[in-house]
C-alpha cells in the first residue's frame, strides 16, 4: 500500500485494520509500516471481488451474501468494544454527504438550480434523512461495505477491504450499502428478505427497541442518505478528479430512492425531483 503522507494519512486504516484483526474478521494485517513514507507491507485477499464474482456467476449470490451478512453481524457485535474509539457519524457529517448530490450532481453536472421553494423543500428533506440516522441505534460502521470492497477469500470470507473511514453510526448503514448496492441490483423482495433476516438475528436488545417495521424503514430511509451522497461523490470524481467512469452508475443508484415513492410520502419531492429532473437525462442502468 502506497499512501503518500502529503496526500493521505495511513494511521485510521492501520487502527481501523487492528479492531477487525482483535474482531477475527478476515482484513488485510499490517506486516510492516513506515508512516512517514506512507508504505504499509499488508497481507494479500486475493484478486477476486465480490463485484466480479456476482457478474460471473448471479446464482452464487445467496452463499456470498449470507457469508456478508454474517460478517457484518460479527463486525456489529464484536465491535461494540471498539465504536466509541471511531468517530461519530454525526449531523455535520451526514449533512455535508447529502450536500454533495445537491452541489456536484445537481448544479455542477446537470446545471439544476434550485428555487427558493425548492431549497426549502430540499432541507426539510435533508432534516428527515439526518434524524432518521440519528435515531438508529449506534453501532461499529465500516461505511462502505459493498461488492466492490469485499473480496472472495478460501476461509474466513469475505475479506474486507477499504475501511479506513469507519466511524460510529446508524445500525442500517452498512446493511443498505450491502444490500442495496451501487455496483449491482438484486430484487426488491430478495433484498427485504435478506434485510428481515439481518433483522431477525439481531440481539435481543436491539429488538426490545425497534420492531420490524420501524427497522425497515431505517433502512430504506438510510438508503436515500447512502444513495444521494454517493450519487454526488460520483458527479465531483468525474469534475473534480477526472474520473468519469463512476457516472454509469449513478442512475442504478437513483432508482433505489425512485422505488420507495409509493412507499413513502414524505419523499414525495426528491422523488419527483429525481422522476423529472435528473433521471431523464442521465438515462438507466440495471
């Protein structure tokens, strides 16, 4: 691993990477550091993502997703020990993430502006989504736990990659970002069968706080936090870094948020927003 000290800092993956070694999940280990150069000596998962597996072979989608899912309990449990040392997904945060669909997707991609009706709408939405993930019971979030970070492995699979910005957050995260992925599409009634069963093994604490119904509606609702700021990450690598190649994604992205309309009325205006602004022009992707 090459981290040059001027541009990135190499010590949250070293720490982050030591909680999930004490965890005994499968994360690459730390042989050898030199900070100051920003050269890290890891262990080697292998080539194969998970992303790559899926597009291969869909059918071996119920074997991989339920070695996630269970990984992704023992990185919620086990890591209770470690989420207070993370930083907080706090409203600052989970308010400058959805900022980036507004700011990079809609105005600097698309040239949307925004009325004052529109604004007001648009906070009054940002509001909703904030509470929904402030809510949520905090637990250990990898916080970006999808097909493309998760590598295929022999033993203790999945091997997790690219969890240096791991923080202490919603319940939901993680579990949206799995199963509701940017990268590829499983039906809706597959993913709140997995979502259910996620819901069904969780402590008995957990379900002493929140029934069924209000689980799934943090999840989908965290799912719009997830989707807009990803959606926005992907308009500013394209802007700001040159890389467009994200930018295929963004429409499967979307239609996530699309999907819960009938759902949800209180989404009613994103959804339009994204119906009759954004979509038309940035096309479709399954």
């Amino acid at each position: 691993m090459d981290a040059p000290p001027d541009r990135e800092d190499c010590t949250p993956f070293i720490r982050v990477a030591g909680y999930l070694e004490a965890m005994n999940l499968n994360a690459p280990r730390i042989i050898e550091a030199n900070i100051e150069q920003g050269f890290l000596l890891l262990t080697d998962l292998g080539e194969m993502r998970y992303l790559d597996r899926l597009n291969q072979e869909p059918g071996a989608a119920p074997s991989l997703y339920g070695d996630a899912l269970q990984a992704l309990s023992l990185m919620q449990n086990r890591g209770a020990a470690y989420q207070s040392l993370l930083p907080a997904y706090n409203q600052e945060l989970l308010r400058f993430e959805l900022s980036l669909f507004h700011d990079w997707l809609c105005q600097t991609h698309l040239g949307l502006e925004f009325s004052d009706n529109d604004e007001a709408r648009w906070q009054c939405l940002c509001d909703l989504l904030v509470a929904n993930a402030l809510d949520q019971p905090p637990v250990f979030v990898h916080r970006d736990y999808h097909s493309r970070n998760l590598m295929l492995t022999d033993a203790n699979n999945p091997g997790i990659l690219d969890f240096q910005d791991a923080v202490e957050g919603p319940l939901t995260y993680d579990l949206v970002s799995l199963l509701k992925d940017c990268y590829v599409r499983w039906e809706p009634l597959q993913v709140r069968e997995w979502a259910l069963g996620y819901f069904q093994d969780l402590d008995e604490s957990l379900h002493r706080q929140l029934d069924k119904d209000l689980f799934m509606r943090y999840f989908d609702l965290m799912g719009v936090q997830r989707h807009l700021k990803a959606s926005g990450i992907f308009a500013r690598l394209k802007h700001r870094d040159d890389k467009a190649a994200y930018m295929k994604d963004v429409p499967r992205t979307l239609r996530y948020i699309v999907e819960l309309g009938p759902h949800y009325e209180e989404l009613g205006f994103l959804v339009e927003w994204l119906k009759t602004r954004c979509l038309p022009v940035l096309g479709d992707a399954s």
